[in-house]
RNA sequence: CGGGAUGUAGCUCAGAUGGCUAGAGCGCAGCGUUCGGGACGCUGAGGCCGUGGGUUCAAGUCCCACCAUCCCGACCA
C-alpha cells in the first residue's frame, strides 16, 4: 500500500476528549474516526487489524470444530419476551419498528436467536454436541459509552452457543473454549487473567470472565495472593474472621443511649468499639413487586447488590430504598430494625454469626439493644453470602490474602444450562428413549474492538502504537527518503516490489515532500512492528529498525527478508 | 438517571468587564528554500461561534430552553 494513497491520516494532537491511551493513538493514528458517542469508524488501517483479530479467532474456533454462521441483526421482540429479557433483566436493548409495526429488538447478544434457529430442527441426540457461533455488529444501548472503543454502543463481537446432551458433556465443551480463548489471546500477545464472574442478564449459573490487567479497565476483581482463586468483585467470596468468638454469650438487654449516635463513626465514639461489634441494615426494593427488603450485616462490611439480587432471585431489579418505602414500613433513616418490621423480607449476611453480643438492632431516639445473637435474639428469613470482598480479606480457606485488581474484560465464557431450553418452546433433542429433552448450553463472547483496544493498551510507547505481528496492518513500514531522486526512488520502489512479491504486507511511504523526521514519526505512531528505510545514506543496502527495539542495523534486501 | 464541565476553522485552543469586519498554532492548497526525528518563508482556501428563543442601539460574549460531547457516580458480561 502506498501511503500517499491510504485513507485516513495520521494527526499531531489528540482529541480533547480522549482518556485513554488506546483512544488518542487510534485516533492519531489514522485507524478510527468517532460518528457519535460510542460508534466508530474503522478507518482501512483500524479495519485491517480488526480483520487480523478475527481471523485469528476463527482460525482457533474452527479447529474446535465450531461451525460460522450468521444471523439476521434485527432480532422479533417475541423472541426476547420469550424469555422475559425485553425489559426486567436490565439488558440495554434498542428496539425499532418496521413500517408495518413489527417491533424488533437490535441484536445485543443472540442466544434466543441461536436457540430459534436451532429449534426448528429436529434433533436428535445423535445430532449433539455441537457449537455454531458468528461475528456480527451488536448493539448495546449504553447510558454511557466511554474509552474509545472500550465500551461502545455498536461493535462486532464474536459469540458462539454450544448445545450439549447433558451437563457432563457440557463441561467438556467449556473447558475447550476456555483453552481456545487462553490461545487466541496468548497470539494476541495479550495475558488473560480468567476469573469467575456474575452471569448478569445471560442467566445460567456460573461463567467465567478473560481480563487483562489495566488501570483504565472496568472490570474490578480480587485474586488470592498465590493467584489460585480469581473472582469478580460482584461474586468473590472470603471467610469472615470470627470477631470475638470467645467471648461469653449474654443476656440481650435494651439500654438507654445519648440521642447523638446515630451513625457508624458515633457508635465506635460512644462504645469505643469496632465496626465489627455493630448491626447494620440496609433497605432494597424489589422494583418489579414492590417489595422492601432489609439486608443486616456486620458494621464493617458492606452489602453486595449482585449477590444479594441472586439471593432474592431478582436480578437487575433492586433499587436503593426511598424515604416513602422506609416510611411504607414505620421507620426512618437511622432507625430501621434487624427484626420486627412487618411486611419485609429479612436477608442476613455470614458475617451474623462471626460476631457475639452484637450492639443495636432495634435503634430508637434515646434506647437501643446490646448483647444481640443471632439465632437466639433474632434471625434472618435467609443467612447468605451477601457481602462485599474488599482487598485485605481472606480467601474462604483461610489462607491466603485477597488482592484487588482491575482490567479489561475481553471476553466471557457461559453455562447457560437450561436456561434458555426451558424458557423457550419446543428447544429439544430426541433421546435414545425416544423422549423430548432440553439441551444444555453455554455461551461464549469475544468483543473484537475492545481486544484491539487493550492490544494498544498493553502495546504502546509515547511515541505511539506496537502492535504484535499478527495483528499488524502491515508487516513492513518501508520508508523512503530522498524520493526526489530518481534512482533513490527506484530503489525505494525495487523494494517494495519484492517485499510484495514474497507475499509481505508493506505500507511503503511514498511521500516527496515530507520531511524524514515527519516519516518517522507517523512510523512510530502508526507502529509497524518493522521499519525499512531506503535513503541517499544506505546506498545499496538496506535500513532496518523493529518498532519495539531502539537500535537499527544496514543490511541486503535479502537479510532484511529474512529477518521478517 | 444524579453531580461536574465543555460546545468558536479538519484538530488543539484564544477571544475579562457586550462594540467582531471573529483570531492563532497545527493541518490543507500554491510557489520557493530545505531534506535522517513532526523544517522555514511568502500567498491562499476554509466559520449559521452547537440549536432555538429572549434581553439590548449592538450578542461569540448576558438570560432561558433544548441538543451534543467528556469526566465522576448509578447502570452495565
């Protein structure tokens, strides 16, 4: 390609409003061009490596012998209320309306279109196991994308669906995906952590989430100190620390208290206490039933909203609770109990039993309760793991410290299990005994743009873009200088032919009147994992730089060929 | 959706207290001089100052509404 004719071109200044490395180098470097907030031109540079990242991950999926498909991107709104996905789950799906007044629903994910697809055909348990996936452009109505193409509100994702007999059969095929996403990502020169992670809106029972490691990811995680357990903070479990487990249980007593505590900070002034001692409650409402529910915990900890939405069997729809829901209970700020409001669904962390003789429960103006136990004072409609992992608590054996990470979520791994089989109709397989069966599935999401993204995240120097082999535009940056003269020139062009002619992609800069330093620059920037330069100074040999090393060598066309 | 900020040339930005016939640097076009780390000179093209209302003799500048964008939060594979 001769760059004098490539379109896009490279900008000295980034944008004003990029914060991320990757979106200013995509940006300058003449890959992407913003349409509107959170969708993106891929310029021929940017589609070019786009193409490259696919090709790898198909290269991986087909030697698993998953099979490409595709379907249609605009998805029948039946489907989706099908499984009850249109509107409680929380899903940011855009939908439209044909002239006809057909309502769809922009694809976002394709699980129901996967399962619809499959389910109009009669299969038979000889027809399983098999894995059917595509890439397509998935919308996402975001509140707010942000990063580049970090989180975007259209971007092509790879997403594949996987239909097995039966759960044994299953896990054969998600240890499969999980090994083939370790291998596209490791080409990608990319390390994956794998962690366990929420299933969110997807349904099914657990997953797994790939991440690399960044300050500008989204993704926060603990990991145990000897990198054994991995888990999302939306689902990361760790023991509770027995407070003062020898301490004498005693006699609950309701006691007189300066009208002044109110919060945490009085408590531990007025009792000279930790945290830990006191009782905590916090208020939800189910958003889709109405009802309140409190969720008690130790002083300390604070409650996790995803594992307390998977307690109640509500995902997505617990909202903080309003002044009007405290009052629709006969309470107040400050003054919510651990028991005896009526009409409420009481949830209490693991935390209640780590501590004896706890403080408060039944706060009022001037009394409240110590000496408080659970089981015998008090206790919980469930006692469950509803608290969250912070950095510093310990691995649920005991051994090890957690550690708080954050990354880039590049891509996920799902049991779906039945979810999908039994919420949609006639999603079955004939058995041997010739009965109807659901199958069982899993899911499996790469985001293509995001992984070019944290390619340049992990890949890049102040002057600009490093992209790995495989993933490059080109092979070969071949810069010329001193163009004007015509047999420099022929050189130039000797080269660029017989780099073409070995089957080497080369971007060749072609430009007689831009200064070297300018050449140079844009070759820094652009990051071309090898620099050629033919100039009045190399006479009949040949300049070389790899983008990721400082030192350049002269050397033949043919050494030079065969360093490539 | 809550909090904060910003919308002026393709990009980055300047245009106190209203007086604008709207500027600079980069980029772009032409000419000349340069030519191994974003060279220089001259010339030139390029603006509904986000949109709509209002106040005023006069609005890029003040007021209101809306829209858009970014940051934090909420939400979110």
């Amino acid at each position: 390609m001769l760059y004098s004719k490539l379109f896009g071109k490279t900008q000295k200044q980034p944008p004003a409003d990029a914060s991320t490395a990757s979106h200013k180098l995509l940006h300058q470097g003449g890959y992407i061009r913003e349409s509107t907030a959170g969708r993106y031109f891929f310029l021929p540079l940017g589609q070019r490596v786009q193409q490259n990242i696919i090709k790898i991950v198909k290269e991986e999926m087909d030697s698993t012998g998953a099979q490409e498909m595709v379907s249609p991107v605009l998805h029948p709104l039946e489907l989706w209320k099908e499984t009850n996905r249109n509107n409680e789950t929380g899903f940011e799906l855009t939908t439209i309306k044909d002239r006809r007044e057909a309502e769809f629903a922009l694809g976002g994910t394709a699980e129901e279109m996967f399962v619809d697809c499959v389910r109009k055909f009669q299969l038979s348990y000889r027809d399983l196991p098999f894995n059917i996936y595509q890439f397509s452009t998935k919308f996402r109505d975001e509140l707010r994308a942000r990063g580049g193409l970090l989180r975007v509100r259209e971007f092509i994702m790879k997403d594949a669906y996987s239909f097995d007999v039966d759960e044994e059969n299953f896990k054969k095929e998600y240890k499969k995906m999980w090994d083939t996403y370790k291998r596209i990502y490791n080409r990608l020169g990319l390390d994956v952590i794998v962690v366990e992670s929420d299933n969110g809106y997807i349904g099914g029972e657990y997953c797994h989430e790939f991440i690399v490691e960044s300050e500008v990811g989204e993704s926060k995680f603990l990991v145990s100190e000897d990198g054994t357990y991995a888990a999302h903070e939306d689902i990361a479990k760790f023991k509770r620390d027995g407070i003062n487990q020898d301490e004498e249980t005693k006699k609950m007593e309701v006691i007189d208290q300066p009208a002044w505590v109110q919060t945490m900070e009085h408590n531990e002034k007025h009792y000279k206490l930790p945290r830990a001692r006191f009782l905590k409650n916090v208020v939800y409402k189910i958003r889709t039933t109405g009802e309140i529910i409190i969720a008690v915990i130790r002083g300390d900890l604070d409650i996790n909203k995803t594992k307390l939405e998977h307690v109640l069997n509500a995902v997505g729809q617990l909202d903080d609770a309003t002044d009007a829901d405290l009052t629709s209970i006969g309470t107040k700020r400050g003054y919510v109990h651990s028991w005896g409001h009526k009409n409420v669904r009481y949830i209490g962390d693991l935390s209640l039993t780590s501590v004896k003789n706890f403080i408060g429960g039944q706060k009022e103006e001037t009394k409240d309760t110590i000496n408080v136990n659970y089981g015998t004072d008090f206790s919980c409609d469930v006692l469950a793991d509803i608290a969250l992992a912070k950095e510093g608590y310990h691995t649920e054996d005991g051994k090890h410290k957690l550690v708080m990470k954050k990354g880039i979520e590049v891509g996920n791994i799902f049991q779906l299990g039945y979810h999908y089989s039994n919420k949609m109709k006639g999603a079955n397989y004939i058995d041997e005994d010739g009965k109807e069966k659901p199958y069982y599935m899993g899911c499996y999401g790469i985001g293509i743009g995001r992984t070019l993204a944290t390619i340049v995240e992990i890949h890049h120097d102040d002057r600009g873009m490093m992209w790995p082999d495989v993933v490059a535009p080109y092979r070969v940056h071949l810069v010329g200088l001193d163009l004007k003269d015509d047999e420099i020139r022929a050189k130039a062009e000797h080269v660029y032919n017989t780099l073409h002619d070995k089957g080497i992609t080369v971007l060749y800069d072609d430009r007689k009147e831009a200064s070297a330093g300018m050449k140079f620059a844009d070759a820094d920037l652009i990051g071309i994992p090898v620099r050629l330069v033919v100039s009045k100074k190399t006479g009949d040999q040949i300049e070389l730089k790899k983008r990721a090393e400082k030192s350049f060598q002269l050397m033949s066309l043919e050494d030079a060929i065969k360093n490539i």
